[in-house]
C-alpha cells in the first residue's frame, strides 16, 4: 500500500484581518538607536557616540538606556513590545550599567526618564516621561504616566486588539 502523503507544511496563517496569508505577525517593533544618534551623519555617528544594544551615550553629556515598552493585547495573553530607546540622567544610567550583569534590578526602585524616539504609528512620541523599571529578567520595561492623554498611553492603559495589532504590524509584513 502507497504511503500516505502529507500534504506540504505551509507555515504562518491566513489572516483574519485581510484574508492574506503572512507568516506571524510581530509582536515587537525595535528602534535601532537614539533618534538623536541615528539623524548624525555616518562620521558625526563614529566622532560623537558610543554604543551598544542596551546602552548609548551621546557627546558624553547624554544617557540612553534600551527599554521595552509593552502594549497589552485584549485579544490574547502577550503583548506588543515597542523596543524604544529611553534618555536618562547619569545617574540612572550609571546604576543600569551597574546592575546590569548582576541580580540586583528587583530591589532597585521605578526610575524615570523620557523617550528618545518618534514611533511612527503615533503623533510625536519622543520626549514623553516614562517611568522604568528595572528586572533581572529582562530589558527595562517603561510605562507612560498615568495622567498621559497621549494616544500611545491610552493604548498602553486599554490594550489593543487584533486589528489594531494588524495595522500596527502590517508595514513589515
Ligand atoms: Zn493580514
């Protein structure tokens, strides 16, 4: 008797959104850098900054620390991570550079800081107070302020669902 085929894996789903088929939506979005550091040209980049995935200081006088700001999905149990780029006093940065490889980030309180970069889905983002909070787990993760009217706080506080996540998602299909 013949062996039943398979039929051919096809990865990712049809989308209930658009009807096309993608493979998994994203569910995180990253800034490379700084907005600061990233609008200098290739050598002003090299001459005046320092940097690594988690860490960036520009001209010696300003700190960046790499966070998550997450958004929760109504729709199920994850949420959207925006990996953003936060710009924080010395001493914050200091103490993420500290504690950075040790077990020591749950004893440290909230810190605070502003956002560093202009997330496209949303008028002006940069330059909006954040709070942070450090793990041993993970990157920072940072939440805009409660009394934020801003759209992307709202969406923090509320979660969004599926078709927002889709336009969210959708320009990196
Ligand atoms: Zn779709």
């Amino acid at each position: 008797m013949a062996k039943p085929r398979t039929p051919p894996e096809r990865s990712g789903f049809q989308c209930a959104q658009c009807g096309q088929w993608h493979d998994e939506l994203l569910t995180d979005i990253a800034c490379g850098l700084p907005d600061a550091v990233f609008a200098l040209g290739y050598l002003e980049r090299y001459r005046r900054a320092r940097f690594n995935p988690d860490f960036c200081t520009l001209d010696e006088t300003r700190h960046f620390i790499r966070c998550v700001l997450p958004v929760p999905f109504t729709h199920r149990d994850d949420y959207f991570g925006w990996g953003v780029w936060v710009e924080v006093d010395r001493a914050t940065h200091d103490l993420c550079v500290q504690i950075f490889d040790t077990e020591g980030a749950a004893a440290v309180p909230p810190q605070h800081g502003v956002l560093a970069n202009d997330l496209k889905a949303y008028r002006k983002t940069a330059g909006l107070p954040v709070r942070i909070e450090l793990s041993d787990e993970h990157r920072p993760l940072v939440y805009l302020l409660p009394a934020s009217r801003h759209a992307l706080a709202l969406e923090q506080r509320r979660g969004i669902d599926g078709q927002r996540h889709h336009a969210l998602a959708a320009p990196y299909l």
